[in-house]
C-alpha cells in the first residue's frame, strides 16, 4: 500500500539530511526479529549473538507490529545532524507519559493480542514506568548491539549524506528524492513510497522533511512520525554491501605487492568515503598509521579530501577507484 506525502512550497526548502544512533539502535532490535532483513548482516548476527541473547527484549518487539503503527516517541526525529545516543536517549526519558501511553496504544491495537498481553497491559498501566524500562532497554541495546560498531557504521551514514547532500546541489530535491529508493516516486508535489505497511497520507505543512540514511533498514523505506513530531523519511544507506567486510578480504595480492599490504587495505576499504577514525577501526590499526597512509595515497593521486562536521573523509579518486578494482 503506498504512503503518500504532500509538499507545499515551504516544504521544499526545509528538507535536510540527519543521522540518528538512536534510530540505528531501533532498527537493529526490529532487525533481530526480522530475517528479511538479515542478508547483508549475517557478519553482525554472529557477533551479536552472546550479547543479544542476554537482552530482555520482549516489550521493544510488542511494540514493533509488522503492519501498522509504530511509537514514535521512542525515536523521535533527530535533534540535530550530529546528535549523539546521550543526547537522544535523554529526549526519550523527558517525554511526557501520557503522549508514550497513546502511542503505545496505538502500537499495541495493531499487535494481535498486544493490548491484552500481560506485558501490553503492564506498560499501558504505568506509563511512567513504561517510559523508564522502554529507555532502559534501548540503551541496554546501543550499548551491546551498536556502540562496539557505532565509528564503523556512522562513517557509512556520514558518506551516505555527503554523497546525497552533493546530488541534491547538483540535480534538485525532485531528482534526489528519485534516487534515494526505486521505492520512491515523485508526482508534482507528492513523495509516494511504496511498499510499505499501511495506506497513509501527510500534508507537510510547512514543517519539510528530514532525510535519514538507516543501515538497517533496509530494504524498506519508510515514512516516520506522526504528528506533533517533524515528519521523516528513512531510507537504505548506499554501500551497506561492503560494510562487515574485515582487512584485506577484498585486497588482491597485486595491488599489495605494488601498494603494500597495509597501504592497499586503506584504498580498499574506501568503497565509501570515511574519516580516519572509522577506518582505523575497520582496519584494526592505529588511527596514526592510518592517518599516514591516506596521506601517502592522497598525494599520490588516488585520494580526495573533504571536511564534513567533525571530521575530514576521504575518498577514491577515478585513478583509485580503477586501481582498486584491478583487486
């Protein structure tokens, strides 16, 4: 069933890119319960799995139907494009408990058997509490499931925005929002997903768009909060394919010989621009050697730099994009 938003012209301007680990966290418990969603994860899934099993999390899944609402107040649209899970976590807690209770109605009535379950009754009966254990449990969650990848997963989301945020200085809104999904389509003034759980329409007013790159949601695109949150789009991140792959799986023996070993690892493992820190964590290397190797290829003509937020990426140039396919 398609899920429409509609734009007014105020609505083109206020678009703007974000990145949520709160949101990740989300989607990666969603994800667990999901195996459509598990091929290019089975890496994390091995990883995951002592640490996963020791989680409680039954009332995070009870209030994740398959189709239908979804609470937005456990991940409500990012405060800003570089928010931390600290700082996200702590919006949660502040929310008022009587918005937490309605939504978790909301989600529980689309649940078989949710409002009636022993948990549905119990959260519903405490919102307070509910919103207490609900925040509990997600950071229980960022901590065993995401955080150990967080620099690894963030470089990907990161490189995701630029590369979208340099289609949408070059091509427009209209172009850009076709690009992001074959999910998605554009008609005049209104964004079409389709595919997704439910019939729904949004007028926009004025309050635009924010655009978020999710790793693990794919292969689903979907059209977040309702009001009075800002409405979102979340949409699959580019490269998600090579983005469990370790140290040198993907490196020739040729470009080694040629490059070095370690020198090659760093090219090849720029499918997707990234700062020093993620590669480093990557590659299992000291930031410092990293950092000197990207220098090296950088002046050699096989790398670009560029600032973004906190960080500089970097990424391949046509002569390093050709060198490291000969791998």
């Amino acid at each position: 069933m398609p899920f429409q938003l509609h734009f007014g012209e105020s609505d083109l301007l206020r678009c703007r890119f974000a990145l949520s680990p709160l949101f990740e966290t989300q989607e990666a418990v969603r994800t667990l319960h999901r195996t459509g969603r598990h091929g290019y994860h089975l890496p994390w899934l091995r990883r995951i799995r002592e640490a996963s099993g020791a989680l409680d999390l039954e009332p995070l899944w009870l209030l994740m139907p398959a189709v239908g609402h979804n609470p937005d107040f456990i991940c409500p649209p990012p405060i800003g494009p570089l928010a931390t899970f600290e700082e996200e976590i702590a919006a949660v807690r502040a929310v008022d408990p009587e918005v937490a209770r309605a939504d978790m109605a909301l989600a529980l009535a689309d649940r078989p058997g949710g409002t009636a379950s022993a948990t549905g009754r119990r959260l519903l009966a405490d919102p307070v509490r509910a919103v207490r254990e609900l925040a509990d449990l997600l950071e229980q969650a960022w901590e065993a499931l995401i955080e150990p990848y967080w620099p690894r997963l963030r470089a990907l989301l990161e490189a995701d925005i630029t590369y979208h945020s340099r289609r949408l200085a070059d091509s427009g809104l209209e172009q850009l929002l076709g690009e992001l999904s074959p999910r998605l389509s554009w008609n005049g003034s209104t964004l079409t997903v389709t595919g997704t759980q439910g019939d729904h329409e949004r007028v926009l007013g004025g309050q635009g768009l924010v655009l978020m790159p999710s790793v693990f949601v794919w292969p689903e695109v979907v059209g977040g909060h309702e009001e009075p949150w800002r409405p979102g789009l979340i949409y699959p991140v580019r490269g998600i394919g090579g983005l469990w792959s370790e140290s040198g799986e993907r490196t020739s023996d040729t470009l080694a010989r040629l490059l070095g070993r370690v020198r090659a690892d760093v090219l090849c493992a720029l499918d997707e621009p990234a700062g020093t820190t993620a590669l480093a964590h990557r590659l299992a290397l000291a930031p410092s050697s990293v950092s000197a190797h990207l220098s090296v290829l950088r002046g050699a003509g096989l790398l670009t730099s560029r600032r973004y937020g906190h960080q500089v990426l970097y990424e391949r140039t046509p002569l390093g994009i050709t060198l490291a396919a000969t791998g």
